[in-house]
C-alpha cells in the first residue's frame, strides 16, 4: 500500500470530518434522543399511573355495584314488608266487613221471624175465629173479636 499525499488528505477530510460531526450534528442528535427518551419514560410512567387509577376505579366501581345492590335488596324488602301490611290490612277490613254483613244479615233474618211469627199469630187468631165463629154459629161484635185476637196472640 502506497502512503500518498491522497490519503492524507483523505484522512483529514475525515477527521474534519468527525470533529464537525461531534461538534455540530451530535448534540443535536444526541438532545433528541435523550428528548424522546424523556417523553417515553413519562409515557410509560403516565401508562403505569392510569394502570393504577384504573384499578382504583374499578374497586371503587365495584364497592358502588355492592352498595347499589345492598340498597336495591333493602328496597325490595321494604317493599315486600309494605305488601304484606297491605294484604293483612285487606284482609282485617275484608274480615270486618263480613262479620258486618253477616251481623246485618243475622238482624234482618231475626226481624223478619219476628214480622213471621207477629203475621202467623194474627192468621192463627183469625183461622181460631172462624172455627169458633163456625162452631158456635153467631156472630161475634168486632170490638170483642179484636179483645179476643189480642188475648190469643198473646197465648201463642
């Protein structure tokens, strides 16, 4: 290999080469690299802090779904509670309006024997009339017959 003046210019070339390329061109290569590295660890640390967040919201979701189902289940069961109040109370006044009914109903089945025997008693004194009007055949004045309706309704 021939040493020649080519090649020391070459190598000069070069070496100027470098110290341009450290001097000018690889601070500023160097600043974006450290720039992106910078903007990729707060990435990645803005990852691991939304990672963590949403754990937290998912607890938190999920001790709001216990809470909403624990207040949903006291509902239904206030509710129930209230149904059966409302069924009891139904059936107390359904209950009191039978015995009201039947009360009524034992009253107007006990005025009308009472109407029964009274009309009986009267068609029983008028029958015994006839038979005695027929037995002893004459007639008796009304004043005496109603004396004597009265006297025998009273007997019966």
């Amino acid at each position: 290999m021939e040493f020649n003046a080519t090649l020391i210019g070459e190598m000069i070339v070069f070496a100027f080469l470098i110290w341009f390329s450290v001097h000018f061109i690889w601070p500023h290569i160097n600043k974006a690299i450290e720039e992106r590295q910078l903007k990729i660890a707060e990435g990645l640390g803005a990852a691991e802090r939304a990672h963590a967040e949403l754990k937290d919201a998912d607890a938190k979701v999920a001790g709001e779904i216990r809470q909403a189902r624990k207040q949903a289940a006291e509902i239904i069961d206030k509710a129930q509670q209230q149904a059966n109040q409302i069924i009891d109370k139904a059936r107390a006044d359904a209950v009191a309006e039978v015995d009201r009914q039947k009360t009524l109903a034992q009253d107007e089945i006990a005025s009308m024997a009472q109407r029964a025997r009274a009309e009986l008693r009267e068609r029983v004194g008028a029958l015994a009339m006839q038979g005695a009007s027929k037995i002893v055949q004459r007639e008796i004045d009304p004043a005496a017959h109603k004396a004597l309706l009265d006297q025998l309704a009273t007997e019966i």
